[in-house]
C-alpha cells in the first residue's frame, strides 16, 4: 500500500471524551471515529487490525475443526421467548417491531438461534459432535456505553457453540477450545492468562475466561507463577492460614478513637498495623435482618463470595446507614461484633486473630484485646475474602500474584440449559432420544484491538505485535519529491517486501520526516526503514523497531534481508 | 476439507414457500435456512460462497484504488434528518429507539454516514478524490420479502462512496468503477451485462446497473448484440421509424365488434394484426384530466416514459373506468381519440401509421380507416412504448435484441445530493471552499449467490462456476470404510490438491455412491473424481465436469494435472 492512496487522519489530540488510553490512541491515529455513544466507525487504519485479528481466530478455529456460519443480526423474539431469555435479559438486550409490529431483537449471543438450527439439522448422534461458529457483528445497549470499543454497543465477536451426546464429550471438546483460545492469543503476540471464572448470568456451570494482561485491565487475576493455577479475584479461593490461633493475652479494652472512622485512620491512631484489626461490615439478610461480616483489617470484602452465605441477600447488598444504627446503636466506623444477637461471618484470617481492635458500637469507641470466644461467640467461618499477593496458593504450590487483564475471550460448559428449553434433542447409539449437552466459546474481536493498545503503548502512541500491526512494516523516504535516487530505493525496497509476502506501506505523503515519523509512531507500525539521500550516498538504509531507541544502519542491497530476520511471523 | 468434518444437510424437497429455482436449490442444497421472512442463516456450505464473493470484490476494489472501512450497522437518527430521508424514506427504513428512548435507524445504505465522515477528515482538494467501501449487512424492511435472499431483509451489500473536487474527476472515477465492476463480474464466472438505468430513488444524475443475465429475471434488458449499447427496457429509447407515413387509402367506416376488448380480440375479429390497431390508454392528468396516450397495438406503454409527459401526473396513473366512461363516453376496450377534446400523446410508431383501427368511443364499436389529421387533430409526437426485439438500436448500429437479468451491481453519479444537504465541503487550489462532488456504486453480495443459481442449474442441482463454488472439486470414494486402497488414493489425492492450492473436499461420510452423487450434483460443485476398487485394479480414477454426462477415466499418476487443466482459475 502506498499511504497517498491509503487513508490517513491522525489527531494532535484526543477527544474529551476518551477515557483510556486505548480509547485515546485509537481515536488519535484514525482506527475508529465515533457515530453515536458506543457506536463507532472502523477507519481503513482499524479495519486491517481487525481483520487480521479475525483471520488468525478463524484460522485456528477451523484447524480444532469448528465449522464457521452466519447468523442473521435480526432475530425473531419468538426463540428468545422459548428460553426465556426476552422477557429476562435486561435493556441491553434491545428489542424493536418490525413494519408488521412483530417483535425481533439485535442479537448480543445467538445461543437460541443455533440451538434452532441444530435441532432441525441433526438428528442421531452419528452426526455429533458438532462445533459451530460465526464471526458477526453484536449489539449490546449498554446503558453507559464506555472505554471506546472495549465497552460499545455495537461491537464484533467470534461466537461458538457445540453439541454433544455427553458430558464426557463436551469436556473434551472444552480442553480443544482451551487449546484453541490458547493458539489464537498466543498468534496475536499478546500475553495472556486463562482464568477459572464465574459463570456470570449466561448460565451454566464450568468456564474459564481468557484475559490479555495490561496494568489498566477492568479485573484483578490471582495467578500462581510457579504453575497453572490462575483465577479471577472474584473466585480464588483464600486458603486458611496454617498458622494456629495464639492464645490471648491481653484484656478487653475500650479506649477512645476520636475521629478513626477507617482501618486506615485507626491504625494510624494506635500505631499498629492494619492487621491487627477486625473490619467489620454489614450488608443485609434474607429478610431484612442485617449480617455482619469480619474482615481482617488489612483485607478487602469478596462480593461474590459472601452473597452466596446461606442468609446473605443475593446479589450482595450493603446495609443502609439507618439499618447499622439501629441494629448496632452506634454509626459506621465504630461497629463490632460485641452485643450484636445476629448472624456473624468471620473470613478464616479472622479465625486464627487473638488480641484484636474491633468496634465497640459506641460512636468513637474502639475495643483492643478482643478475642473470639471469649469476648463474644465464634462466628461462622468462611472464605469471604479477596485473595492478595503473597496468599497461598489453592493448588499448594508457593504463593499467588496478582495482576490486572482485560476479558477478551470466555468458554462455557452451557450443558443442557439452553437444549433443555429448546427440545435440541438427539436419538442416541441406544435407540433413545436424549437432550444435547452444548459448549460456547466467545471471542471479543473488536475489545482484543482495544486490549492489545492498553498492553503494548508508549508516550508515542500503539506499539502493534506484528501479527495484528495495520502494516507489518512503513518506509519512509527523506524527501520523495526531491530525490529520484530516494524514490528509486524506496520503491525498490517496497516492491522486493510486497512481493516476499511481507505487508508494507511506502509513506509517499511527502511530509516532513518530523510529521512522518510522528504519524507512524503514534499509528504504531512495529518497523520501520528510513531511506535518505545521505545514507545512499554510503549505500545505507535505516531500521529502527516501534520499541528500540536507537537506529541500525543496514546496507541497502540486505535491507529486505535484514527485516526478514526482524519479522515475528 | 473432509464431508464428515464439514456441515452438510442436504433435503429431498424445498420447503412450500421456496417460490424461485435459486431459493429452492438453496434451501435444498443447505447453503442458507430460513430464521424469519426475509431472513436467513448463512449455513457452511453457502458461506463460503459468500466469503470467495466477497473476497473477489475486496481484490478487485482495491485494485481500482478504493478503500476499506466498515461504518455500524446502527446509525443514529440525527444524520438522516439532515439529508431529510429520515422522514422521506418509506417503512423499509427500520427504525427504532434505544433504551433511552432516542431514534436509531439500521443501515439499509451509508451515505449520510460517509459523507460525515469524510466532512470531518477532508478539507484540502489534496486529500482528493478518496473511494471509500464497505462489505457490510443491511437491513430493508421489505413488505412482502420473497425470492429467498434475492429480496430478503437482511442481507450483504458492498457499499462505495467516492468523494471528488469537480465533476470532471467523478466522471473520471465511474468509469474506473465501470471498469472494476466488469473485472468483478467476469472473475466471478458470471454472464453479465452492463445497461443504462433509471436513476430511480436514491437520487442524482448517471447510473448504470450491472445485470446478470437469465431467464428468471426480473428485469427486461434492450441490448445491442454488435454494439456495446445496454439499456433497462424502462428506459430504451424507441426511436422513430425510417418509413414516412402512407398516403390514407380507405374510408373511415364504423364496424360493429363485439365483445373485441382487447387488442388480440379485435385483431382475431377483424383478421388483421395488431400491428395495424391503435391502443388508446387513458391516464391521470396534472388536474384530474384525463390524458390519452395512443401507442401501436402491437406495443407496450412505457410507464416511465410516460410520466414524464408533460400534463401527464407523475407517478403515473391510469384513469378510473368512471373517468373514463364520463371522458368518453364508453366503456375502456372501445375507446379512440376521435371526438376527445383533451390532450393526446401518440407513440412515434402510431405517427407513421395510416387506414388503422381505432376504438369508436361507443360500445363495441370500432372505426378502421381511420387516419391522423384526416379524421382526426395530428396528436403530439413522444416516445411512450417498450422497445421489442428487432427495434432499430438507438445507437445506429443495427437492431435491438431483449433478455432478461438480475440487478446485482448499480453505480452512480450522486452529483452533491447529499454532500450539499451535510455540508461536505473542501478548500480548493483557488482557496474557496466547494461542495464535494459524490459518487455511489453497490453490489449486492447475498444476491450474486441467487442470481449466479438463477444463470446455472440443472435438473439436478446447482453448477457453480468454478471461481465462486463452495469447493472447487469434490473427490468420492467408493467404498471408504470396505476398501483400504480407495481411502489411500483418495486421500493422497485430497492432500495432493490441497497442497496444491485447490479447493478440494474428500467425502469420507461413507455414504452409498447414489446418495453421494445426488448430494454433491444438488450442491453444485463444479468438478467431482471418483475413485473405486475396480478403476484402481487398472490405475485409473475418473473424472467428471458438473455440466458433462460422460465421466472420463484418466491414470491415477496423472489425475491431479489432468484436474488442474479443468479449473478455471
């Protein structure tokens, strides 16, 4: 491609309203230009990344033998009525009549139409299993649309379904899918982790999301760099401590905090550490009595944890500031377990405390010397807890970590929850009719684009993997109109490139090598050669990498050589 | 590909509502399945087609030096109302409100769209011209969907905008997609004709629509066989016949004819031909007068042409028997212009006719020997009929023949329709700033598959050419799980072919031959070899065109490049 026929149009600044640096860099250097809140344009510079991201997926998709297909956009409501789902999915789901004033939806998953097809096409289990996939455009009303096209409304995914005559099969076919996901992510160049997983409200029971690693991702991961084991924060387990509980030591003491209304204030305030104190929080119960939750001080509350306690209100719901007064007679801050007749969870950190600060339910009062047992009952013990760095790690080998990912791809084990609904049955080897068991695997095409920026940038701009970079490689000649001898190298050099396969640009825009090379680094193209009239002059050309600080001059007649070598794929 | 691996459901019988040969070879052969009217799965099988399509388009798009982009599918209302089409446009706009409740419409065309796109980026004349395209879904809601995806709701549309300083480079870039769109038509193996049309609704001036010729047409083309003249018949002119008009040689007699109501019945009665009767059709006028329009009784009015009479009402309209009968006192079937005080058309055949039979204006009374001027006022001359075969081409060249075609391509000259209405301006070398001059030029992806099956087929199935078939060839074994031998030679062939770039597809399902046979002449691919048990005792394989009825036998050593001497591309 030659940039004077290409389409280019980049930004001095970004948009007020670009949060992210993703969100910033690709609205910056043309990628995506935005239409309505969520809705965005895919410039030609956006489009070649989100093609070649497609393309891998399909590749590797097709070579764990799935079947690609097409689902229409605009679906009847009629099959989303059958599972359920229309009346229960929220307003992301978005729902319009046609000019007969039937109801149809913009699909965001097409679980009930492939559901649909399966049940007309196959029949006998000799036909099983089947994997099925589209690459389609998703619509999603999200309420705040955010983050550009990492959280849009209208957005691209690669959507896969299966269907199988067991369970047996359907874990088998979701360890292929595991293989495959890792194929693709690892194709892309990115660094990645898969990640046990809440099956969140698709449904279903086993799934592993499948997260690009980036400092700004939305979740916390607990990895365990010494082996496998990796989850969202969400579901790690916290282990409880090996350690036993010390006897106590010292007496139940009320004192005077004035002002310490946090674990951070009142540690500050006794000089000790955070640890040594019980944060209490109380969140409501089943039917309206409150429950209170012990934390150690220095940890934080796990919400999906605690809302699956037989008497905590699901979805997880903090007690009111009118409810804590009334049932504890003293405001947040000052709150402890002492005197409350409800129920009380302890995290399993808290177990193994003895002399601890707690809230004495007297408005700038603390206890310190409170102890389990003897100073009030002991609660029930739970995993109520998020997990931190240095915990150990569920599988017992050393400790865990943490880092921060962006969700681009997640697999389910559906089973029958939606072939169930939707009669998708099959006659088994037996003779008998039998409800299929199905698997989905999702991939966020146009969110990997956004993931991939907020993991490889700089105060330049995008830093593409080769893999998905716009082109593979720029050339950008020091004065194109002026030197015939410039113009004849770097046309040389761009047609010897396209022709060994490699997908470069000749930037024939005539700009300034400032303008240039501004553009490009902030476009992100991860190699680079510079051909100017001095370096001919020595029989030298210019490569620099998008990462390296430095320039290498390369003889022109092994230039085309030289990139090879520099070539990821 | 290997059948067992792949999606493949073949039905013995098109479901009733399939109306169309390429909607039930479609339906039969499982490359689409119905979700909703107008609606539809792309199956594996079809969405290859779709892809090899697509692809031959993007190829031969960018050749001509357009662009890739892809604008959402859901486009806010606020940029239709500036063109005005928002409230112009009739209920195949979809419209819809997102969950707060403001106005969405999806895609069916992106022009306003584009045109915002580009007012944003493109300022300077050095930034064009620009053509900028898409493959994206579009969505009409059709009345009365039909045709299977020839007139569906849902459907793949490739979409190009291009944007120019003057008239003079928008002419320029017709021609360059006139060009692209012939280089289109012919890798895709289709017989195609290019034909001047009517602009229709979309608006601006110089249009050509790309047709794909076959029987089931639903348009009629006038074309010139030894000259490169096209025309939609709705648009061919008739020009004026050579041949002066007779000297009158019979009396105007009134003759009693009853129960001749039409043309063929009154020739039938008289024992003349048609060609010797003047039709006289009653339109609507400009002020709720009725217009006569008198065309030869051979000929068709031409409703287009017509509307655009002057004192005729657009869109045309044909009077009420009532308006009729109170205009003329008869009943339509026996009406003329003798005796008509209103405005009068006769056709450029009918000027050069004399002794004709006429209607009377009495029931089932008719004159013959009626002549213009003599009986009655010369009417005013215009081009009011269809053009039949045979007809002088207007270009000079010889005579007019008639087919019929499929639009799958229309380009056209927008002029600043829309660039005017949205303000798409640039400053030109003179510094003044100008309104952009447009062009648009479409091809409907999802129709090319019916219109490519409406112009190849057979009793048996569908014939792809080979450039667009869903696989190039398909190798059949006989015997796979009986014969060892078989599934060795058929197996190194498939991996011969696949190695060698060719389409291939093995079919390992173990199926008897009939069955194997019917599925794959259903399915259209367009080259099929069979290997069995006896040709291979001789060394031999054979081979066997979709449109041939004779295998041949060919030595296995050689089957590969005797096949490679088979593939058209």
């Amino acid at each position: 491609m030659r940039a004077s026929q290409f389409y280019i149009s980049t930004l001095k600044e970004a948009p007020a309203d670009a949060e992210i640096v993703s969100h910033k860099l690709m609205m910056r250097a043309g990628f995506i230009k935005k239409l309505s809140a969520g809705i965005y344009n895919y410039m030609p510079m956006g489009l070649r990344v989100i093609r070649k991201i497609e393309n891998i997926i399909r590749e590797e998709m097709n070579r764990a033998g799935a079947v690609e297909l097409s689902m229409p956009i605009v679906q009847p409501a009629e099959l989303w009525q059958e599972t359920g789902r229309f009346d229960k999915m929220g307003d992301e789901l978005l729902r319009f009549k046609d000019r007969h004033q039937r109801d149809f939806v913009m699909q965001p998953t097409s679980e009930e139409v492939i559901t649909d097809i399966v049940r007309q096409d196959l029949r006998s289990y000799r036909q099983l299993p089947k994997n099925l996939y589209q690459i389609q455009t998703k619509f999603r009303d999200e309420r705040r649309p955010r983050f550009g096209i990492m959280r849009g409304r209208e957005f691209t995914m690669k959507d896969a379904y299966s269907f199988h005559k067991d369970f047996e099969d359907l874990k088998r076919e979701y360890q292929n899918m595991f293989g495959a996901y890792s194929s693709i992510f690892t194709r892309l160049g990115l660094e990645f982790r898969a990640v046990a997983a809440d099956t969140g409200a698709i449904g279903g029971t086993g799934s592993h999301e499948f997260h690009v690693i980036a400092e700004t991702g939305e979740d916390a991961i607990a990895y365990n760099p010494d082996s496998e084991y990796a989850a969202n924060v969400e579901l790690a387990e916290a282990v409880s401590p090996a350690t036993p509980r010390p006897a106590p030591s010292a007496a139940l003491t009320k004192i005077h905090t004035p002002g310490a209304k946090t674990i951070e204030q009142l540690a500050a305030f006794l000089k000790i550490d955070a640890n040594q104190t019980i944060k209490s929080v109380i969140v409501d119960g089943d039917e309206g009595v409150p429950v209170l939750l012990l934390l150690r001080g220095d940890h934080e509350l796990n919400e999906v944890k605690a809302s699956k306690l037989a008497g905590v209100f699901s979805p997880l719901r903090f007690a009111s500031p009118a409810t804590i007064r009334e049932a504890f007679g003293a405001e947040p801050g000052s709150i402890g377990p002492i005197g409350f007749q409800g129920k009380i969870y302890m995290d399993r950190s808290v177990a193994v405390m003895s002399d601890a600060v707690i809230g004495a339910n007297e408005n700038d009062y603390h206890y310190t010397g409170a102890n389990l047992g003897r100073d009030f009952p002991e609660p029930a013990v739970a995993d109520i807890r998020n997990v931190v760095a240095g915990d150990p790690s569920p599988d017992g080998k050393g400790t865990l970590a943490i880092c921060r990912g962006i969700e681009v791809g997640h697999i389910f084990q559906l089973r029958t929850r939606y072939s169930e609904a939707m009669g998708c049955k099959f006659i088994g080897e037996d003779g008998k009719e039998q409800v299929m068991e199905m698997g989905c695997y999702g991939v966020g095409v146009t969110r990997i684009m956004g993931a991939a920026i907020e993991q490889n940038f700089d105060e330049r701009g995008i830093i593409w993997p080769d893999a998905i970079a716009p082109f593979q490689i720029v050339i950008c000649p020091m004065g194109w109109s002026r030197s015939e001898a410039v113009r004849e190298a770097a046309t040389s050099l761009y047609t010897e490139l396209r022709a060994a396969g490699i997908d470069a640009i000749l930037d024939d825009r005539d700009e300034r090598p400032g303008v240039m090379f501004a553009d490009w680094e902030l476009i992100g193209v991860p190699h680079r050669v510079v051909i100017g009239d001095r370096g001919l002059k020595e029989g030298q050309a210019e490569y620099q990498g998008r990462r390296e600080t430095e320039a290498t001059k390369v003889p022109v007649a092994e230039i085309a050589a030289f990139i090879k070598t520099r070539l990821c794929n």
